[in-house]
C-alpha cells in the first residue's frame, strides 16, 4: 500500500487561530492551520477535510522545548534549510524548522543572561516508538504545510 505523505496521529495537536485543537479536530470540516510560505512569512492557510488512513506504529518526536508530538514514521518535517525528512529518519540533535523561533540572526538573551543567535529552527531531543495509532492525511491550501503546536513544520 501506498503510505500517504501526512501521518498525523489523531491526538496530534495543530496551531489554529483558537489555539491548540488534535488532528483529529481540525480535519473534520476546513479550519485554518498556521503554516509558513516560502518567504518566511508565518500565516494561517485552510485545510480540506481529512481522512482516516489507517492504524500505524507512530513515533514521538520531543523537541528541545520539552513539547512532543506523534506522527507516522513517513510523516515528512522540515529541517533547517526547509529541507524534507521523515520522521523515520529524524534524529536527537536534528535541527527543525519552527514558526515559533526567532528569525535566523537575531542575538536574543536568554533567562540566564546568556546571548545567543537564532538560527530560526527548534532542536530534536529525542524520537522513540510511540504506540499505535489512527493517522490523518491533510491538505493545506496555498504552502502545504503546517504547523504543530509543538513548535516544528511538517509537510501536508
């Protein structure tokens, strides 16, 4: 069988304009999802409603943040550069694009004082089995991509 290109478990939660809403809710009807264009411009974009593909082994990815989330291992994310991966390959010190970072260049200071230069991604801590899971396909009109609340970009 053909795997689809988004394997986004259900419990999976997506930026919208309300927040934090699962997969599983925002592909029932169109909803608008935050996504980033070319440009780097981070926006919101509609999806179509999504469908069910199947039940697979799903991987948790935990980011530096502490935030994790769980997709199918083909699930496509984009590392620094917006280069593809699936998740399959991903691993602990990958560096992810992220909607949420500070622009690449900019010198911020950390809580303990510290300067240090964006480079607009969020790093990979760990990625380990997950269970099993229902994974959801989406589209995303205008980029094809969207944004986990957890903080990285995965490709519809």
């Amino acid at each position: 069988m053909l795997m689809p290109m988004s394997q986004v478990a259900s419990n999976t939660k997506l930026e919208t304009p309300e927040g934090p809403v699962t997969a599983k809710t925002v592909l029932k009807s169109p909803t608008a999802v935050m996504t980033r264009t070319d440009e780097g411009t981070v926006r919101f974009a509609m999806t179509t409603p999504g469908e069910v593909t199947e039940k697979v082994a799903v991987l948790a990815v935990t980011l530096d943040n502490g935030r994790s989330f769980r997709v199918g291992p083909e699930q496509m994310l984009l590392k620094k550069g917006m280069t593809p991966v699936a998740a399959k390959d991903l691993r602990a010190g990958d560096r992810l694009e992220s909607p949420f970072a500070f622009p690449a260049g900019y010198v911020y200071q950390t809580d303990a004082g510290d300067a240090v230069e964006s480079d607009g991604c969020i790093g990979v801590r760990s990625i380990e089995a997950a269970g099993v899971s229902d994974v959801h396909a989406l589209t995303v009109e205008r980029t094809g991509r969207f944004a986990f609340s957890a903080g990285a970009l995965g490709v519809a």
